[in-house]
C-alpha cells in the first residue's frame, strides 16, 4: 500500500470509552499470551493519556523476558486476530487489527528492563501530570496530520524530536538498557 492509498491520519477528541476498550484488551491479551507476560501491560500512547486527542488507536504495551522468547506468543496473538508485522524489530514485535490500513488497536511485545518500555511508560505518565505538554502535543499532531494526512511514516517521524524533548524532561532517558 502506498503512502497515497493509506487511509488519511484523523485525530480525534479523546473518547472517555478508551480506558475500557484498553481493560477488555488488556483481559484478552493475558488470558491469550499470560506465559510470555512478566512485566505487565500498558496502555500507552495518547488514548491512554486522559482528555489527549488521538488517533482511535489503543496502544497496547506488553512486557516480556526477551523478544527471542516472545516470539513464540505471535501465533497466539495472529489467533485472536493480531497481524504481525516487522517494524522496528530489535525493540520489539508489532502487531495490528483488524488490519494494517485500517487500525483499532496495536500491540508492542517489548522486553520489560529496555529503554523503549522505560521510555513510552515515562513519555505517557508525563503527559498525564503535564497538561501543557498534552495541549502542546495535541496540537503538534494537528498540525503533522494536516502536512502528512496519507503517511503515518512521515507523521510517526514528525514526532520525535517532540517525543524526545518530552522523555528527556520525564528523566527516563538513561533508564533502562536497550
């Protein structure tokens, strides 16, 4: 699918029902891959952060042990209908649905003592403690969703210095190995 076919990056009013779509998909996910989890499951992401606009994404991060010993819980996580897809597969195993163009929800198998999980744990609870920030960030994906509106690439991109400038003042940077 190219950039130009991907459905346009829409970012909407937080949806006070996204705390129990996480609590249903967080039940799913630890009666379906319980033996890989030890570091538990996380929404993250801005539909975990309250009152954030966002993309309709339940971002769903699941600890475990090694991404070598997780990768067994795919087929599982593939059964209740997860796509696996190898995006930035050294931090972690990426999965979808109902389908990778169109998204409700994302799961994140990641090692639980890393800095991607350290990272998106901090990057959230600031968010969350930080009302500014969050007005600021809602606002920064406006404006990316409306200069990237088919490339969740470019606008995932767009992000990062925020991102890092938003980690960096939660000092959760240097926590964790990678």
């Amino acid at each position: 699918m190219t950039a130009a076919s991907e459905p346009a990056i829409a970012i909407v009013t937080y949806d006070a029902a996204w705390p129990d779509v996480f609590e249903r998909e967080r039940v799913l996910l630890a009666e379906t891959i319980h033996q890989w989890i030890v570091g538990g499951i996380e929404h993250v992401g801005s539909t975990a952060v309250p009152g954030l606009a966002a993309k309709p994404i339940i971002d769903v991060m699941v600890g475990v042990r090694s991404l070598d010993a997780a990768r067994a819980a795919v087929p599982r996580l593939e059964a209740i209908g997860y796509l696996y897809a190898p995006y930035r597969a050294d931090e972690m195993h990426w999965l979808c649905k109902p389908s990778r163009s169109v998204r409700t929800h994302h799961v994140y198998l990641v090692p639980s003592a890393t800095r991607v999980w350290n990272e998106r744990i901090g990057f959230r609870d600031y968010l969350r403690t930080h009302p500014h920030m969050a007005d600021e960030y809602v606002a920064l994906k406006r404006t990316l969703a409306s200069r990237h509106p088919h490339d969740r690439e470019a606008y995932t991109e767009a992000k990062g210095p925020f991102i890092a400038r938003v980690i960096a003042l939660a000092g959760v940077a240097s926590r964790g190995s990678r």
